[in-house]
C-alpha cells in the first residue's frame, strides 16, 4: 500500500500544478504554455528512458529479445528472429539502436522516445491547452503504459501522425504511416477504419446510427470473427502473454467509460459547434467517432481482455478533445470549474483504477511500481 500512498501525494502535485494551470492559462496562452509543454515533454521523456529494466510488466519480455537482436550479426539471423517473434519493423528498429549502442539504455532511450514523439506532435498540433493534454495523458495512465506496452505505443504514437492525412483526405499517406505502424504492431492495421469513418457526415442522426449499427455487428457478426482471431491469429501471443489476458467477463469499467464519455463529448461539442471552426472541427468531429471505435473494441474485451490494448488506438484523441472544448467555453470561471473537474475525476481515476497496489502482482497492472531510477 505504501505505492499507493506515493501516487496519492504524486496526485496532489499535479492538483496543485493544475491549480496554477488554471490561474495563468487564460491570461498567458501562447508561447509561455509551449514552452512550459516542450519542459514537460523533456521531463516525461528522461522519466522513461532513465526508469530500470524491472518498470514496466512486459520488459521481461522485451530485454532478452533485445539482447539477442543486438548479437545477431547476420541479416538471415535478423529475418528468423522477426519472422518467429517479433514484428520486422520493430526488430529492425530494435537492431539499428542496438548499433549505436548494445545497451539496454539505449534500448530505452530510443523506445520511449518513438512512444512519446507522436503523441507530443498530436498534443502540440491540435490541443488548444496542451499542458492540460499532458495532465490528462498522465492520469489516464497512458503515459506510464508506455513504459510496458512498448511495442503497441510505438504503434499508437507513429498513427498519431497519421491523423494530419485523415483531415488532408490523403489516404496514400495515411495508409502508408498506419502499415508503418503496423510493422511496429499488428494491431495497428485496426486503424485503417478511422479513414472512412471519417467521410461520414458528422450529424445528430449518423451518430446514433454507427452506435446502434456498430452495437449490432459487434455482437453477430462480429463475435463470430472475433473467435477465428481468437483461435487463430492470436494465439501466438498466448505462449508468453499471461492467461488473464485471454479471460472473459473483464472490461465492462472501460466499455462504460467510453460510452459515457463518447455521449458527453458528442452533446457537448453539439452545443458548442457554432464556435468551433477549421481544423480542430474536423479533428473533433472525427475524434468522436473514433471514440465509438474505441467502445465497439471494448466490447470484444468482455470477452478476451486483450483487446483492451486495441482501443487505446480509438481514445487516444481523448487528451486533446477535452481541453479543446473547454477551450471554447464562453465563461473563465466555467473553464477553470471544467479543468478542475476533470483533473480531479481523472486524479481519483488514477489512484483507484489505473495505479492501484496489486499484491498478487507486488506492483500495479502496469508492472510500473515501484518505479526505481537507473538499474
């Protein structure tokens, strides 16, 4: 309990840094907030890349393959390792690191780098507060997942620069980035479904109608697909996943969470729409059907809990919606009361869902506590 105790205080931090945000956000928004951001994202990335080779559950897994990727000297013995393990980008990319230095590091350094880049470029291009982004990326416990799902959030940060070409309407590039991705992960060839989700007209109507028409596939056709993935293209994770993660009856928090929370922005950014314009009209109006992306993903996690990691692909734009509609609220003292709200909701968020101390585990879900610097 005493990691516990240690996120509790970490989270009165961030409510007091939050509480300076809101004093001096809406009377400095500019080239302080950037910069203050650009500080943020140096101190999250030092953070990863200096944590021990035991933060972070899945590292068990990543290190002996890095190793044995970083003595491979033959191109052949490169091609087995990815074709039998990992994905080729991935190892590829785990081999070019390892030549400019074998240590486990560098492996680090450069990981966390690849995980977090995207997303900073995401937050900067599009979140009106972007220190209120990273708050937010904090507390949902993305961040800190990238300390474990290493090769997923590579994935998920490069798709983040995939969203520039949804809202150019340049599929070549956009496809090309996400099978880039893909490479990284394989998961993310999921995303290939934001590009037309984007074309449809964003009403009141069409909304409800991929809600209900998404409900229902999901549950017909969909489980019948999901159990040939189940059966087939999965089952190669299942040698060194743990059997949890396989299990059903596990995710119905998450698949609420989504849905509330898809509901909330949708009536909201209704409400708001007439001042919202440009770019981030079409950045939230997708983001919102990214989010019903998210929730159809969830559903299939009730039945194998892996497929929680296929929805953090769908509800990532989450960090930069929020701040953005708060943003456009007419009143200073209804965006500090909002700011207040979420940091606070998403704080108690963190502490009792995302960092809870798990005996069975001696650390949280995540495998990030407790954290230790350096080896």
């Amino acid at each position: 309990m005493g990691n516990f105790s240690n996120f509790y205080s970490l989270g009165f931090v961030i409510l007091f840094l939050s509480y300076l945000y809101c004093r001096n956000v809406f009377s400095s928004i500019g080239n302080i907030e950037r910069k203050l951001y650009n500080i943020f994202f140096i101190i999250l990335l030092f953070v990863s890349a200096c944590r021990a080779n035991t933060v972070g559950g899945d590292l068990e897994h990543y290190m002996p393959h890095f190793h044995e990727v970083a003595n491979t000297n033959s191109f052949r013995g490169l091609f087995d390792l990815f074709f039998y393990n990992y994905e080729p980008g991935y190892t590829i990319f785990v081999k070019l690191s390892s030549l400019i230095d074998p240590s486990e590091r560098c492996y680090l350094f450069f990981t966390s780098l690849v995980s977090l880049l995207g997303i900073f470029v995401l937050i900067r291009n599009y979140s009106r507060m972007p220190c209120l982004s990273m708050f937010i990326f904090i507390l949902l416990g993305l961040y800190t997942n990238t300390f474990n799902n290493v090769r997923q959030c590579m994935a998920i940060s490069i798709t983040c620069l995939s969203l520039k070409y949804v809202l150019d309407k340049n599929f070549l590039k956009f496809a090309l980035i996400v099978f880039l991705a893909t490479s990284f992960h394989y998961s993310a060839v999921a995303f290939l479904l934001v590009y037309p989700i984007s074309k449809i007209k964003f009403l009141k109507r069409n909304f409800y109608l991929m809600l209900s028409g998404g409900l229902l596939i999901c549950v017909t056709l969909g489980l019948l697909l999901f159990v040939y993935a189940r059966n087939s293209l999965f089952v190669k994770y299942a040698e060194w996943q743990d059997i949890d993660e396989y299990s059903a009856g596990k995710g119905y928090f998450l698949l609420t969470f989504y849905l509330l929370n898809a509901l909330a922005i949708f009536y909201v950014y209704r409400h708001l729409k007439c001042r919202i314009h440009g770019r981030t009209t079409l950045f939230i109006e997708v983001s919102i059907f990214m989010f019903l992306l998210a929730f159809f993903s969830q559903l299939f996690a009730t039945y194998m809990a892996t497929f929680t990691r296929m929805s953090n692909y769908f509800f990532l734009p989450f960090v930069v919606v929020v701040p953005d509609l708060i943003y456009y609220f007419k009143s200073s003292v209804t965006k500090k009361i909002a700011i207040s709200s979420v940091v606070l909701l998403l704080y108690f968020y963190m502490c009792l869902k995302i960092y809870a101390y798990v005996p069975t585990l001696n650390s949280n879900s995540q495998g990030v506590l407790p954290y230790k610097f350096l080896n």
